[in-house]
C-alpha cells in the first residue's frame, strides 16, 4: 500500500518514462519537418561514436526548437546576439556537469550527446522533486491531502509535459519556484537562495519575489505590529519590552530588504556579464570556425564583431531587446489573423486560469476591501468555502502572468509558461474533478483500493464514470501531451 506522497513519486516517474517512450515512437515513425529555426553549427571535428546513433534515436526527439540553443551554449557559450534570450544556469549546468563525466563517456559518445543524456537527467531529477513539492505546497495551503493529491497528479499530465522532459527549462523552473513558493509560506530567509537561481533560469523568475514580501506583510500586521501596539499601551511600565519589539520590526524589516536584494543579485550580476562580454568593441573573440561561418550564413551578430544598439541603452539589458528584435515579442504584437491557430491553442490554459482567478475572487470579494488578506482575520465557512484564503498571493501571480501571456508574449508559448510557473491550473482543476460528496458522507481517501495498491494505476484511468467537466480537463491534459510529443519531436510547431 502507497501514501498519497509515495504514489505521486511513483506516477511522477512513471509520467516522464511514458512522454520519452511517446516520442521515441512519434520520431522513429514520422520523418522530422524541415523547420526554418536555430540549429546549433555541429563541429566537423567531432567523432561520431559507438553509441551515438543509439542516443540519436532515443534522444533526438527531445533536441527540437529552444533546446538547440541550450545545447549550443552549453558547447561554445554565449556566441550570437540572439542567444541572449536564453538565460544561463540550464546550458551552463549541462556544460560544466558534462566536463566532469565526458572523460567517463568521451570513449563511447560525442560530447554533444553526453550534453543531451545530462539534459534528459537533469530534467528528470527537476520533475520529480518540482512533483513533490507541488505536493506539499498544496498540502500547505489547502490542507487537504485529496487536493493535494490530485493536483500533484493532474501536475505529472500537464498539457506542457513534452517540454518538461525536453531539453527546455520547465522542469528546473517550475522546480525552484514551486520550491520558492513552500519555503515562502514557512518566512525561511534562505529562500532567497532559490529565488536567485529562478532568475537565472527564466526573466519570469523575477516576479516570485512577491512571494517572501506578502508573507513578510502578513506576519507584519498579524504578530508583528499587533504585539508592538500592546506593548506600547504598556510603555510606561515596559520600557524594554517596548524597545525590543521596536527592534523585532527593524530586524523584520532588514529581512525581507536583504531576501530582495540578495534574490536580485544573480539576475544583476547576469546583465553586467552580458553588458562586459558583448559591449567592449576590443573583444578578440575565439569562436571555433564553424560558429563563425554559421553566423555569416545565418546574418546572425556574432560576439566582438559588432556594436551592439542595446549597449547604449541607459539601462543595457540585452533580454527585452533582443526577445523584441528577433521574435517580435511586444504589447499586442502577436494580434495578427493568421496567428488565429496560435490563440485557439492557448486558449485552454487562459480560460482556465482566469476562471480560477475569478472564482477566487467572486469567493473573496468582501475581503478585497479590507486587510483580510494580510491580516488572516476572518470566518472562515467550511459549508461553502471552496478556495482558502491563503490562495491570494498564488492567485495574484497567476492572474498577472495570465494577463502577460495574453497582452505581451507569443501567445502558444502561454501553455508551458503558465504549466510552469503557477500551481493554481493545478488546484483549479483538481477541485473541479473531485468527487462531489453529501453533507453526511465521510471524506473518501485519495485512491480506491486497487489504485492504491499499485504504482502507476490512478484515478482518471480507473475511473468508470466521468461528469462532462472531468472529461474536459482529462481530454484537455492527455491530449496537450500525445499530440505535444508527436509535434515537438517531429519539429512541427507546438505550444
């Protein structure tokens, strides 16, 4: 018999080994389109190896699209203007991780294989815990291990899930933030730590700092202020309790400024990278011909070769230049007719996302008047409250990425971004597919008997019936993750 925990383990595993196996099969069976995109400049060097042909088979499916850039700056760094876009601690992961273990596998495979088997670990690794701390996160706010359950389940079936397996930054990224968000909830000042490294993952990983200052605001106003005020009618016969809690806000305060700035750091230290290796005129780069050739046959800028615009900016922050130079990325930019498709594709995860958001808030509108959300003062009503109250900050952040994607971003790009970085598509949905129970029943365990006996078995395949809504979201995240694995790994444009 599994635990609830045990059995998200195990279906986590179990999840990733059946998206390697659907793409294995969609490449082998299926010829790869030709698409007009970024492929990193293989070196004619290279030796091709006794196990080569077996990773390419195995693995090749998961190399499409982004992930040639990741594995390019894994291999020769940050060489074109265009690679930017893509910030650093996945490829350099892979880089430095592949130096210490190619003189194990450099006999029997390619250095740019052993990237790629590195890449599918890593990711692997990154799922899993990103899983599991789903998990507990929704054990935290709900407290409910049901809903815990089933989120962290729906979590492993997400209509993203190709590219959490692919040599993409999803699994690292929903890995550090989802473990950003519990550490948040507890006020661990160490958070910063993986605040910082979700900065170095995605320019997303910026806004998770919103979550140790709300926690920091609500400890503020429940414990903190509260207990000066009482002692300060107390003053005159508690000078020093008076003058410790005076101090207990001052350390307060210097807290969170230093969980802010040491969380920026990280990102501030990237942009200064970038401004001293791109923007000195005298750079005397030492590019392997082959990347070189590549940039005049693609008219891609390489390093020291040219003056960058964004290096005269006031603030030279290459990201938004860049994102906006080569993939037109910009306020409503993407409001074009024949990206229709695109938009219908999306349009699954934003209707999700905003039904949550306003589901929450039609629950909660009363408290948006007042400091209940800071100060956690309120009655709570077990008969009807559906959404708790500690869903606000999770809410916010969810809402704001939701209206980024749709106003800012390439709006297919919404699906993993929003699968990535929120965990309320995961909430929304699990409390829209919960069994409905009489006001006299007990509450039913996470799993029948059988599921629970078993690793891989769980609810949505054992269930005999289905209401309309859990046929829709079912539909929805299995069919996101066939038809992804079979677009992606046959380089055909997908989410």
């Amino acid at each position: 018999m599994y635990t609830a925990r045990q059995k998200v383990y195990w279906f986590a595993i179990n999840s990733r080994i059946s998206v390697f196996l659907l793409q294995v099969v969609f490449n082998a069976i299926c010829s790869d389109h030709y698409a007009d995109a970024f492929k990193t400049p293989s070196d004619p060097n290279e030796k091709y190896l006794l196990l080569d042909g077996t990773i390419e088979f195995l693995l090749g499916g998961l190399t499409r699209w982004d992930a040639q850039y990741y594995i390019h700056i894994a291999k020769y760094g940050y060489t074109y203007e265009n690679t930017l876009a893509f910030f650093p601690l996945f490829p350099l992961s892979l880089k430095y991780i592949t130096v210490v273990l190619n003189n194990i596998g450099s006999l029997i495979l390619s250095y740019s294989n052993i990237i790629v088997i590195i890449g599918f670990v890593i990711n692997f690794i990154c799922f899993v815990k990103a899983t599991l701390i789903l998990y507990d996160l929704t054990e935290v706010v709900f407290k409910n291990t049901n809903v815990a359950y089933r989120a962290a389940i729906l979590f492993c079936i997400n209509p993203a899930s190709i590219f959490f397996t692919a040599l993409y930054t999803e699994s690292m990224f929903a890995y550090l933030t989802f473990y950003s968000m519990l550490e948040s909830t507890s006020n661990n000042p160490c958070v910063f730590i993986s605040l910082g490294l979700s900065t170095l993952v995605r320019s997303n990983g910026l806004i998770n700092i919103g979550f140790p200052i709300y926690t920091w605001l609500r400890n503020l106003f429940t414990n903190t202020i509260p207990n000066y005020i009482s002692e300060n009618q107390l003053y005159h016969s508690n000078k020093k309790s008076l003058l410790f809690n005076f101090r207990h806000i001052f350390i307060s305060v210097s807290q969170i400024i230093s969980v802010i700035i040491l969380s920026l750091l990280p990102f501030c230290f990237l942009q200064i990278y970038n401004y001293t290796e791109f923007c000195k005129l005298n750079y005397n780069s030492s590019f392997p011909l082959h990347v070189k050739q590549y940039a005049q046959n693609n008219n891609l800028l390489l390093l020291g070769k040219q003056e960058f615009p964004w290096c005269l900016f006031k603030m030279p922050i290459a990201y938004s230049y860049v994102q906006r130079k080569y993939w037109n990325v910009g306020f409503l930019r993407y409001y074009q007719l024949r990206q229709i498709p695109n938009f219908c594709l999306a349009f699954p995860i934003l209707y999700l996302m905003m039904k949550c958001s306003i589901c929450f808030i039609k629950e909660h509108k009363s408290k948006f008047y007042t400091l209940e959300f800071f100060t956690g003062e309120t009655v709570k009503d077990k008969n009807h409250q559906v959404y708790p109250i500690e869903m606000f900050v999770f809410v916010m952040h969810g809402l704001f990425l939701t209206l980024f994607s749709i106003f800012m971003v390439h709006i297919q790009v919404s699906t993993r971004l929003l699968c990535s970085a929120s965990p309320i598509l995961y909430w929304y949905c699990a409390l829209e597919t919960m069994p409905k129970l009489s006001n006299d029943s007990k509450e039913i365990e996470y799993e029948n008997h059988r599921n629970i006996l078993s690793k891989w078995k769980v609810f949505f395949f054992t269930q005999q019936q289905y209401l309309c809504i859990e046929k829709l979201i079912f539909g929805y995240f299995l069919g996101y993750t066939i038809v992804g694995c079979f677009m992606f790994s046959n380089f055909l444009p997908w989410t």
